[in-house]
C-alpha cells in the first residue's frame, strides 16, 4: 500500500489535516460500508480538492461546498439507473462486490472502489470511462491507484497532460 508521506512528495505538503471522525462515521453510517483507511487517510489530510485541474477528490464534512456524501448520494442515483448500469462491471452500492463511487474527473472518469468480500480484504478500484462502455478494473487499493496518477502513470484517469511538471492541487471552494 502506497502511504501518504510518498503521496506528499508529490502532490505537496497537505494543508486541510482534518482529524474529527464524525463526518467519516455519519457517511459511513448512511451507506453501510467503511471506507479503507489509505482512503480516508489521504482525505482527510487534503480535503475536498482538485488535483491536476483533472481529478476531484472530496471530504465528507458537511460543511463544505463539495462534500464526498453529496457526491456519492448524487451518483448512486445516477448510477442505478437502468441504462446507466450497462457500463459497470456490477452494481454500484455497499455490498460485497458492489461498486461505490468515491472521484470524478473533468475528463469524464468515474472512480469506484469495489467493496471487498472479506473486511480484512484490500478494497480495489474501478474506473469508468463515462463517454463509452469501456471501465477497467485495478488490482491496488486507492493510495497505490493515486500514487500511479500523481507519478502520471495511465490509470484511465491520466495527468501528464494536465501536469507535465509535477503534480498540484487546488482546494475546491
């Protein structure tokens, strides 16, 4: 598992830090999972942002303006819908193999990570191409999966053409 001192070196030191757990234990609560860790990890030390003017990434406290619960409220719905649903490789929601949206991307890429069998199991992630049927299935968890964007790897969501020098991040307002 990629941590976060090697996502800092990239990205740039965090500057959200956020340590209370109630948004993280209210959202989970309503959906029925926990998050992975590394997930929540690397949330809480940014926050709701966008990185690479590509990639958004969004904290669940409420008090923000783009908050993780609305998002993930939003594409469930969206999601869910029966011709929507071709385009995943199964169901989106909280149960065991059920993908959960958790980013999005301005270039039209969804991000899921897929609920694992077994709590003690890696959770993976899943990215959909929004504009085709195409999505792809990434045997890492979510910090090995941003650490391979940050370093401009194709993960489906790719960087270098947003960040040819070096990774960045703006908070989102």
């Amino acid at each position: 598992m990629a941590t976060l001192p090697e996502i800092t070196a990239l990205l740039g030191e965090p500057r959200f830090n956020w340590s209370d757990p109630a948004p993280w234990i209210e959202l989970e609560h309503e959906l029925g999972i926990e998050f992975p860790a590394d997930f929540r990890e690397i949330v809480d030390a940014y926050g709701s942002i966008l990185v690479n003017k590509q990639l958004y990434l969004k904290h669940p406290a409420g008090h923000l303006l783009h908050d993780l619960g609305a998002m993930i409220r939003r594409d469930l719905e969206l999601w869910r819908e029966e011709d929507m649903a071709e385009f995943l490789p199964g169901p989106v929601g909280a149960d065991t193999g059920q993908l959960m949206p958790v980013a999005t991307a301005t270039t039209g890429e969804a991000v899921f990570l897929r609920v694992p069998a077994e709590p003690s199991s890696p959770w993976r992630v899943v990215v959909q191409e929004f504009d085709s049927p195409a999505w792809t299935l990434y045997e890492m968890t979510f910090s090995e999966w941003f650490l391979a964007y940050l370093k401009g790897r194709d993960v489906t969501v790719c960087s270098r053409n947003f960040a040819p020098d070096r990774a960045f991040f703006e908070f989102l307002p």
